[in-house]
C-alpha cells in the first residue's frame, strides 16, 4: 500500500472517530461505520495507529511533568539542537492529532462484531427476534434498535419505541441496552424497556437489572474505554419501573407495578401508570392508524393510568372528556385533537 493510500485511509479513519464522539450519531452512520471497519484489514489497523498514539499520549497528559523525557535546554541550545526541535514537535503533533481522534480501533480488535443488524417496526406492527445466544426480544410498534453482538459482551441501541427483553444468562458476556440517557444492564432476567424522546421507562418482569446514566462517547458506550459507575447505577427489582427524565432529575422515582403489565403490549394491552398525557399519546400515535395530536399544551401534563386495547384506541379516547377537562376535535386532515374544554 502506498503512502498515499496509508494517508487516505487514516483521513477517513480520523473522520469517523471524530463522527463517532457524538452521542447523537445515528443508527444508520453506526452502521455505515461497522461496514467501513470490515470492508478491509488495513481500516483496523489504522483505528490500531490512532488508538495506540493516543494511549501514548494520554499517559503523557497523566505522567509527572517532571518525569517525561522533555528536552533540556542543553539540548535545545546544542549545535544540533534543530534535530531535538524535529524530534519534539514530531511528537507533539502526534500526541495532538492523537488526542483529537479519540480512538475505537484497538477496542474494536479486542471486541470484534461478530454480528450486528438492524431492525425496525412501522405502525402497529410488532415482530419476534431471537438472538444466536437464545435470548429473544419483542419488538413493540414503530420502534428501532441495533443488535451489536461482540466477543465479550451483547449490546442493544434502541433509538425509538419499545422492546421486551428476555435474556439468556452467559456471565462472561453483559447484556446492555441503551436508549436515550439511559443504560439498562440485564442480570439473569426479562424486562422492557420504552423509548419517548428523552424519557426512558424500564420495567423488570423478572429478576433485576442495572440501570444507570448512559455514558457519553460511543467509546464508552460500546464497551471499548470504560463502563457504567456503579455509584451512579440503581438496581431494579422483579416488579418495579424506573422512569428517566433527563429535563427533571437523571433517575425518577421508582414505582411498584404488577410483573403481567411490564410488556402488556405483547399481550394487546398498552399500560400507563400516572404518565402525562402528551407521553400516553405519544406510546398511542405508534398503535393508532389515525394521528392523535394535542392541541393545547395546558392539558399535556394531565397525569393518565389506565389500560387501553391496542385495538380500541379511539374508544378510549372518547371516554376521557369523561374523567379530564378536556374535549376531542376533528381535524381536516383525518387527526383527532385533544383540546382543553371550552
């Protein structure tokens, strides 16, 4: 391979450690990134260069000034002092450009994907995916995920929607789903979890998991540099939900709830447990073939339990003017408004 071609491929390399830091990276440039590193050899030994540069350099950043091998100024004033300045900015370059690449590469040989896939649900439909491990995950309407399976641990991305998790027990292999703010790591056991905006509810149907703040590089969140503080994680039990809302507190009060109702969609059966309205119509909107919109905010907040057949959507909804100040409005456009009674 050519110098030029060595350039070109740690530029691109570069760009997507860089690309990669964001927490916001989609699904589908996760993907794309996992189709680059397998496309050829030389894109993971150029996420070894950088990974391996950097890790210098950050124990250089670390070490005791005093102790680094820094030129003197003997060295600097000596006749060949322009070869110690050569050696030295050479250096400090690599550290720097070795520090804006936050590096993947090294991590990516030591927990190679040995399977990843996408999979995604529309309206109303649900779908069955059982993992090679045996595990299986229910897919809940209008939802989104990434199975990411590597050699020392089993990762779920789910971006949108809700999905049910029954996993199976390999200790040397963690079970982590991330969704949204939140990290939920499965410790022999079956639970959902559902994905509204930033809000993350998580139910235990059977066993525990620990459920934490999601870190905030994709280093971290794959696993390769770092994993979840324990002091920040709680555990949660067999029969309880932890709801997340990130523009309230990172972790909500938890609440009691009955095992049956963790996924009761799986069974037909969408549940709310005091979720505000604009959630409820939110979790609705991927159910109902007809859109649901509220009209006026003031109402958004009103605090909503109840079990509604995901087959009865509308009726439902007819019956809520009935407990709340609130009335239903037609749109031109086919939707059904919630409005405040007038």
């Amino acid at each position: 391979m050519s110098v030029d071609d060595d350039e070109a491929v740690l530029t691109q390399a570069g760009e997507w450690l860089l690309e990669l830091q964001s927490p916001n990276i989609s699904v589908e440039r996760i993907v794309l990134w996992q189709q680059w590193l397998a496309r050829s050899e030389r894109h993971a030994r150029a996420f070894d260069e950088l990974h391996r540069t950097w890790r210098f350099s950050d124990r250089l950043l670390e070490s005791d000034r005093a102790a680094l091998p820094w030129p003197t100024a003997a060295e600097l004033g000596a006749p060949d002092a322009p070869r110690h300045r050569t050696h030295w900015r050479r250096l400090a370059l690599s550290a720097a450009a070795a520090l804006a690449a936050i590096a993947i590469g090294l991590g990516l040989l030591l927990y190679p994907a040995s399977d990843s896939q996408q999979i995604a649900t529309t309206t109303g439909e649900h779908r069955e995916l059982t993992l090679p491990d045996g595990s299986h995950i229910s897919i809940g309407a209008d939802s989104q995920l990434l199975v990411t399976y590597r050699t020392k641990r089993r990762s779920i991305e789910l971006t949108r929607g809700e999905a049910y998790f029954e996993v199976a027990k390999d200790a040397a292999r963690p079970f982590s789903v991330r969704a949204g703010t939140m990290s939920v790591t499965a410790l022999g056991t079956a639970f959902n979890v559902r994905l509204n905006g930033d809000r993350v509810v998580v139910g235990v149907a059977e066993g525990t998991v620990r459920v934490a703040p999601e870190p905030t590089t994709l280093l971290a969140r794959i696993g390769i540099d770092g994993d979840i503080d324990p002091a920040r994680a709680t555990r949660l039990e067999m029969g309880h939900r932890l709801v997340a809302e990130p523009q309230t507190s990172s972790l909500a009060k938890i609440d009691p709830i009955a095992p049956p109702s963790v996924a009761g969609w799986r069974r037909g059966r969408l549940e709310y447990v005091g979720d505000p309205l604009a959630v409820v119509v939110a979790d609705l909107n991927r159910y109902s073939t007809q859109p649901i919109v509220i009209d006026d905010p003031a109402i958004g907040t009103l605090r909503v339990t109840a079990s509604v057949s995901e087959t009865n959507i509308m009726g439902w909804l007819r019956t809520l003017p009935s407990s709340f100040p609130l009335e239903l409005v037609a749109h031109d456009d086919g939707a059904v408004a919630l409005r405040k009674r007038r």
